[in-house]
C-alpha cells in the first residue's frame, strides 16, 4: 500500500512512537533489579528497526518486511545512512532472532543489553 501527503506523515510517525516506547520500555527493562538481557536486546533491535523504518515510509510510503537493519538502510536515500550509520546496526540486527528464540547462539548478557540499549538511542 503506496501512501501520499498527509497519511505517509501520519504513518511516519506511528512508526517513530512505536519506535520509541520500544527503547524506552527496553531501557526500563534494563534498570530493573533482576533484568533478563534478552528483552531489551530485542526491543532495541525493535526500536532501531522501526525508526529506519518510519524514514522509508517518509521517502518511499512503505516499510518493507525486514528485520536485517543494514539491508533497510540501504533502501534509505543516499543521504539518510549518514544519520543512521553511528549505530551499530551489526550487533543490533541478530536480535531480532536471536533474542527471541533458544537458538544455537549463546544468551544475551547483560553487558549485550546495555550496548544494544546505548546503540539504538544513535
């Protein structure tokens, strides 16, 4: 679904509100007594995915169905990854999955939590 004027800023910014109250639950996570570090390393991955995603709505009118964080930032305009290129989209895109199911990859600590909180506010 192709948007235009109004509706695509619209949607711009239900993506940036999802986006944050992403990160800010993933950082309140984090200041919890007992944090489990998945959470807010998959809510971070979340968070970054949804505002690279609220700006190809802003330029193109959709968001594509991706979780990996560098392929989408490569469907952004030649002067958008700048803006986005301080994070550490690397480390934050295995979240996705890896955060979320027992894979064959060890368990997120919480020194993964707090990068991946530190990297999505980029």
């Amino acid at each position: 679904m192709y948007m235009t004027g109004p509706d695509v800023e619209d949607e711009e910014r239900r993506w940036l509100r999802y986006a944050r109250e992403d990160l800010a639950l993933a950082q309140a996570l984090l200041e919890r007594r007992h944090p489990v570090p998945r959470h807010p390393c998959w809510l971070s991955q979340q968070a970054a995915e949804k505002a690279i995603k609220a700006a190809l709505v802003l330029t193109d009118g959709e968001a594509p169905f991706v979780h990996d964080l560098e392929a989408l930032v490569n469907l952004l305009a030649e002067d958008w990854p700048e803006e986005v290129a301080r994070a550490d989209l690397e480390a934050l895109t295995p979240w996705a999955s890896d955060a979320r199911y027992p894979v064959e990859r060890p368990e997120p600590t919480a020194e993964n939590a707090i990068h991946s909180v530190a990297e999505a506010r980029k």
